[in-house]
C-alpha cells in the first residue's frame, strides 16, 4: 500500500460533508454520473501532473485523466500560462479570434483526411452535429450504430448503450434499446443497431436499411464496447457498403484520436467521411469539433446561397478552449504521441505479467495510450462477451474501490487507464504492485466469476 | 462618428487576412454562423470591460457581450483573478469539486423555483436534457414549442425557428418547420409549434395532442421571435393546461434568465416545472444547466435502483465554468440587476426619442438589461408580425455595419443590445447618438419599407 498518505484520514470525510451539502442542492448531488461512487464521491481540492489531492489533503495517482480528456495530466504549466495570458484578453466574444484558426490549422494540418473543421463545445455536439451533417447532405433519415458504443447523450447516438442480455434481443437483429426512458419510439425507429465487428451480421442489417441510412457511425476503438479496436476488415466492409450505397461512413474519435498522431483512424486503409472529436483537444478545457471532407462539411458554410445546416453556439470556438487545446496538442506530437504509446504498452505488459503471477482469469485489451481490464480469461472480441453481470460490476467496484482507497490510485470505473505524459516508469509500476496487492486480496472472488 | 479610432485603418485589412486563412480550414471560416458578416467577420485581439479591440487596433463599443453571456463586459478582474487561481489547481478530474456545489448552493438560493440543479456544458444540452428529463418523467413523446424561438441546436428544440412565409402555414395550424435539411419527419411529427401569446390557437393545438405531450417549451422573452415578454395570461393558461393534461410546463431562461434576480419567471404567478440555463450563468465559459422540481429532477438521480435518465459528461461541472458562474453571479445582485435593468431603459428612453426625431416608422422591444429595434411603427407581439423579409434584413444589415464600422459599436446581428454592468450613461448616449446618425442616413430607405 502507498505509504505517502498512510497517516492521514483516507476516509475522506471533508468529502462525506460536501457531499450531503451536495445532495441538497444537486440532484444525487452530482453533475456527471460518472464522478459518482457510493457512499459518497470524493472532492478535488488541486491536482498536478499526474496527482490529484482531495480536499482531505490524500494525494493519488490519476489513470482517469478526467475521462481520457487531459493527455498532459492536471495544470500543465504550457497550458496554463496560456490560458492565463489569453484570460487577459477575453474568454469569448461575438467576433471571431486568431485563436480558432490557428488550433484548425494544426488538426487539419495533422490528420490528412480533415479537410475542413467546426468547433463546438462537447463530444455530444460534436456527434449530434455530425448525425445531423450527415442526413442534410444524404437527405437520408437513419443511422447506425454499434451495440454498446458510447457517443455521447445525443438521444439517436446513445441507443443501445447500454443494452443488456434481458432486452438486447437477437444477435441477428440486435433491439434498438433506449437509454433513458421516454425516449419516442420514432427515434429507436430511425437507429439501426449492428454488432461491432460482426462483418456479416452488419452488412446484412445494413442491406435490409439500404435506401435510409445517412450515416454509419462507428467508434474505432469504443471504450465501452470493451475497449478493443474495429478490425481492418470490418472498417473495410463497412466503408465498401456506404460508398455503394450513398451513405457516410463517420467516425467518432473523441476518446480514440490519442491512439495515434493522426487518430485511430490512421490505422486503416481507407478513411471516414466526417470525424468528431473531443477530450484530448481541449487541452483540459469544453471542446468539441466536427472535421472532415469539404465537399460534406460544406452543409455548414454560411455563405451559401441555401445554407443546409445553420449552426451556431455560444461558448463554441472559444478562444480559451481554442488556446489551451492548440497548446496541448503541439505537445502531442509524434514523438510525444510515440513515447505515451510505448509506456502504456509496457504497463499493459506488466499487468499481465500481474494477471499471471496472481493466477487469475482476467484479461487486457486496448489501443495507443488506453488499455481496460476484463474478468475474462481471453479478450472479448464483441459487446456481449464483453458484458459485465451485475456479479463482475461489484468486483470491479471493490477492485476501485481497494485501488482509491487504499492505494491511492484512480482508475476510470470500467477499470480503463487513460494515460496522460506526466506518467512515468515508477508510476506504472506503482499501479501494477497496487494491482497485484488488489487482486490477490480478491482472487477467490474472482475465481468464482468463472 | 467616433474620433477615437477614426485615424486607424478601419477596413479590417488583418481581419481579412486570417479570414482568407480561416476559409481555407473552417467551413465557411466560421464555427459560429452569428460572427460571420460579409465579406470577411473581424478577429478580436482583447477584450475588457465593454470594449473589444480587433486585431487592427480598432477598439469598439460592445452591446453584444457573447451573445448576452457576458454581464459584467470582458475578462472582469474578479473573474479573471478567480479563474487565474482556480487554473493553477486544475481545470477538470474524474472527481467532484466544491466549486460545483458552492456554484449549485448560490443558483438554488437564488431562484426559489429551483429544488434541484445539475449542470452541463452549454445552453444546448441544457434544453436537450430538459426535453428527454421531461419524457423521462411523463414516459410521452412530444413536445410543443413557439414558432420562431431559438432554443439551441438540439432537432426537437429548433423546429420552426427559422419558419417564413413559405412554409410557416396556417396561423391555426402551423407547420413544423426543419431548421436543418434532413431533419426525420418522425422528429417533425414529435414537435407541436403554437404562436407564442396567443392562448386560444395554443390551447387549441395543444389540445388536439394532449395524450401525447411531455412538455411546453416556453422562453418567457424569446429574442429570436422579436423580444418581448410573453403575457401572464399566455403562461397562466399553459401552466393550468400541463396540470390537466400531466405534462410539463419547462422554461428556456438561457438568455432571460438576466431579467431579473430570479429569471424573467419571477414575474409570472405560476413558475416552470424545469429550468434550462446557460449563458451568464458561466461568466464568461461555457455552461448550461438543468434545474427545477426535486421529483421531477430525480429522474437523474443516480443513486435511485431504477435510474430513469442516465447522464453524464466529460466537462460538465468543471471548476472553470463553475467558479467563474459563481463569481459572476455573486456579482450579479439585487443591486446589480436592478441598476442594469435602469440603465437600459434609460437607454430604451433615449432611443425611443431618437426613432421620433428621426421620423421614422421604428420601434423598440425588450424586458431587462435586453432590447431590440424594429422596422416597424408598432410594437410586434407576435413572431408573424415581428417577421423581417429580406428588404428589412438588408437594411438591417447595413445598420449594423455603419455602426461597426463607422461608429465602432457592436450590436447582435438582430439589432438586439444585451447590457453588461459595466457599461455607463457615456456609452449609452454614444450609442443612441450614433444611431441618431445612422438612421438618418438610412431614412429614405426605412421610410420605403412601410
């Protein structure tokens, strides 16, 4: 156990009493769900490079890096001086700033299939816009997705996310599964659900959707679905199938651009339509962005004549996400991108090395700096291997909680590292010994999942 | 005209130097349609208090503050003290921070109608969430909304903003209008579009889908439709419709909510179920916010068994937007809101008395620190009526631009002033003033439009 914080108070009670303050006034006394942790979530007071300290005074580990968004850990000094130069200057104005075309100038001048970019202010904008992009240039109403794929709160890009074995239906013809409830059923009616990396299966729900699909949005590496990235020959399969059939293969590469220098999508031979992005590019500050093909992107050019796709927003294109995000990414550069790739494969490495030692049947999957662990003893290839019961969600929940609380590390709660370039050699190796102390301790738990 | 800058080059020639960079990376040059202006927008350089300078050197006077976000002018020093220190502990984790729960105390202690809140990243998703919260709670599909309101990006939410003579129909009965080409007819079925302040067409309406609607979305001053208030009769005869027909009565105060201490609601006998937010709210960083009834907001509780409405988001609630809303708003008193609101109707006032000497068939509207000119000689209570053909948006167009450019003020693009609190009587006779100027100039051509 990390013995740095071993005397203090760990049972973070100054965050116990902000959080029944909380509860009065926030719903379930939070904004994200995804900070939520029972009994209570637990309070930042300050956080650097790739510490956090709570409001307690316990300093821990970040693998979270707020959900994958900061790739240089917390208040990088180049980030915040200059956000503070730019605070200055101004946060937002109704003119536009150098700022916005300076930061459009490096994506597009790093990822060659970015022809032309928008900025917004949220992945979920960022995947809303292109769903709606797609439909005003194919004049086509459906869309589809991946069974289990996150994209965001978007009603049509969030079905199925959560699907599970009492309502996902046939894996022929997986059941379009809302996410909150209310959700009109016209809009289930307008999201085809396909099994991601089931070429067959796909094409065939695909077919039977020919004339009506705008658009296949796909997540090339979805932390959801299990972390594990499309294969070529499915990514193949499916751009061959839109390319026949006038729709628009798009991706979603707002956790998945940190893969590579030019985002996951570099990886395969032939390349999407439109692409959101999110996270990483803001530097740690509200961002998001649709880039892609000119001729596409064109449905949002205000000087046309009849302009498809009005769209506008008032924080979007801020100069403060636009300077911090530009700052971050000129960081991110090849080598640096190379460098946080090799230290997450060599952490992966030793956790299995960790899986091995404590005999347990658990797993890795992942891409570039991201990796998840799974109760399994081999990689799930799919979402529904990939299924979590609710027996495997309470061991995960006890493995985090173990690593938060005793060892002063935090891991994203489907127990995903995103890595961040303020990670070194020892932290790595902090995590894996904190691992193997975790696991050991829950091996017979985890035998019986099996 | 203003001497100040009058030696300067004024042509914008930097501005139109990046924008021909611009053009080349970002559709249209823009990521935001409001600061495109032909040939070319202009770039800001900084910002402070109610002034911008472009990247030429040109200061101007602001009365468009963001899009009405910002009230208190540009990079207010408490704002950027609070924001400078808050920078130096982070930006965004994967864990609470106070400034979430201390921003969540003041908004609740301030609007009595607010039980619960919970924040995202901007005005958009704030709606987006109100709407599926509002079907979430009701389990119904539809929802009605005025012809000609803006309420953000969301398909649902902007239906019919955009609606001209061409295709609004029937005043009994008016079409549901796409803003963007593509939009699913099966989201134009799910929309009903009433005319805002006419009772008897809208209960009819709503009457004719009573099984079926979840909630009326109402912005009780809606700049988009012409900028006047709606009238109590018309909020009291939809709130007793939703408490017939159990649905939800939710308020769109992203912009009005500056009207007064506790949003523009505060002046209606009845009050909104739900409450989006946004704008102001972020003091100057991107923001929206969800807020309103306990029961009803517990559909995004996450600690409930059965969680009716999942949602999350990688910045929502990040200590930026959350300690720069709460310095601003702190700012934002009593006090502070009502000077404000004198201010502008002092300078209503004034330019009520310019439009008379002038001579000329204009008129003002407005509630608060907001109001807006017209080309007509009567107040318009409707958004038929406060329409503008393309003769009207010409002459608009080229008042903005001698104000922009010859008189160095900056007004929303709709002839619409939103105020900040640093803003003096200087400012306003320097504006009615040059209004004087340019209405002057422009009399034969409004007197043409009548």
């Amino acid at each position: 156990m990390n013995s740095q914080n071993s005397n203090q108070n760990s049972n973070g009670e100054t965050s116990k009493a902000i959080y029944e303050r909380a509860v009065d006034v926030l719903t379930g006394g939070v904004s994200r769900n995804t900070i939520f942790r029972k009994p209570h979530p637990f309070y930042a007071a300050s956080a650097n490079g790739s510490f956090i300290k709570d409001i307690d005074g316990i300093e821990r580990l970040d693998f979270a890096n707020n959900m994958a968004s900061l790739v240089h850990g917390h208040s990088h000094p180049a980030i915040v001086n200059a956000v503070t130069e730019q605070l200055q200057k101004g946060s937002a104005y109704t003119m536009g700033s150098e700022a916005e075309v300076l930061f459009a100038e490096l994506l597009i001048g790093r990822s060659p299939e970015f022809e032309k970019i928008r900025f917004m202010n949220s992945g979920t904008e960022a995947v809303m816009t292109m769903i709606k992009a797609s439909r005003a240039y194919t004049g086509k109403p459906k869309i589809a997705k991946a069974e289990g794929a996150y994209h965001g709160t978007y009603d049509y890009a969030e079905i199925s996310q959560t699907a599970n074995p009492s309502n996902w239906g046939d894996i022929n013809n997986p059941n379009a599964v809302p996410v909150v409830q209310g959700t009109p059923q016209k809009v289930l009616d307008d999201v085809v659900i396909f099994p991601f990396n089931d070429i067959k299966r796909t094409i065939h729900l695909l077919d039977q959707n020919a004339n009506q699909i705008a658009c296949v949005l796909i997540d090339p590496v979805p932390h959801r679905i299990g972390l594990f990235p499309a294969t070529s020959e499915f990514i193949e399969a499916i751009y061959n199938w839109t390319r026949k059939n006038n729709a628009l293969l798009v991706f979603d590469e707002v956790v998945s651009y940190r893969v590579n220098f030019a985002g996951a999508q570099c990886s395969y031979s032939v390349k999407p339509d439109l692409t959101a992005l999110g996270k990483i590019i803001g530097g740690g500050f509200p961002v998001g962005a649709l880039a892609g093909k000119a001729k596409i992107m064109e449905v949002l050019d205000p000087r046309g004549t009849f302009l498809k796709h009005p769209h506008s927003g008032t924080f979007s294109a801020n100069p403060i996400s636009m300077t911090a995000g530009r700052v971050a990414m000129e960081m991110f550069d090849e080598q640096a991108v190379s460098n946080l790739n090799a230290l997450a494969m060599k952490a992966r490495k030793q956790i299995e090395e960790v899986i091995k030692i404590a005999d347990v049947p658990m797993c890795l999957t992942g891409a570039g700096s991201m990796f998840k662990l799974h109760f399994q003893k081999h990689a799930p290839n799919t979402y529904r291997e990939a299924y979590q019961n609710k027996e495997t969600r309470e061991i995960i929940n006890e493995l985090l909680d173990y690593l938060f609380l005793k060892e002063d590390i935090i891991m994203i709660n489907t127990l995903a590292c995103m890595f961040s370039t303020t990670l070194t050699q020892k932290d790595i190796d902090r995590l894996s010994e904190a691992l193997l102390r975790g696991i050991k301790i829950m091996k017979p738990k985890i035998d019986k999942l099996v």
